[in-house]
C-alpha cells in the first residue's frame, strides 16, 4: 500500500497552536499513523460529509481521505465540545 500525504489546513495549523505541549506528542502520532492507514481502527465517518475523526485522548481530529491522489486532509483539531461546531 502506498504512503498518504498529509495536508494540514490552515484552521487545523492555528487549532494546533491552543493545545497544550503535553497533548501534542499524542496527536502528532495520530496524525502520523495516518500516512500508513488512514482508515485506522476506531475512526469514524462523519455522517453530515465524507470526513473521519479519530480520537487522540479528549481531542478530536477531523480529516478527509482522498483515494485518487493519495492524500489525507486534515480540517480540524481541537477538544471534544469544539470541534463538531
């Protein structure tokens, strides 16, 4: 299987500035597993658009797959209560 790109949005990249050093380790490996399989375990699909999250501790990172070029988008990162909005 080939390796995704990861594309962060501008939003994800200021999104990812607030949260504290000590959760960032966990989400950057997240976000790094994505590369191999970005359909992991435990994702989900979102059911308003064609988007996942996965779960890193109380933060959620939203993200799209795109099949064709082989990348993963990701759109949102940010705490539970916040990101859905």
């Amino acid at each position: 299987m080939a390796e995704y790109k990861i594309l962060l949005k501008r939003t994800a990249v200021k999104e990812l500035e607030k949260v504290p050093q000590i959760d960032l380790q966990r989400i950057f490996k997240r976000i790094e597993t994505l590369k191999e399989n970005p359909r992991p375990q435990g994702c989900e699909k979102l059911s308003a658009r064609e988007r996942y999250r996965i779960r890193p501790g109380n933060y959620r990172i939203v993200y799209a797959v795109r099949d064709v070029d082989g990348c993963v988008h990701v759109f949102k990162i940010g705490q539970r209560r916040d990101v859905y909005q």
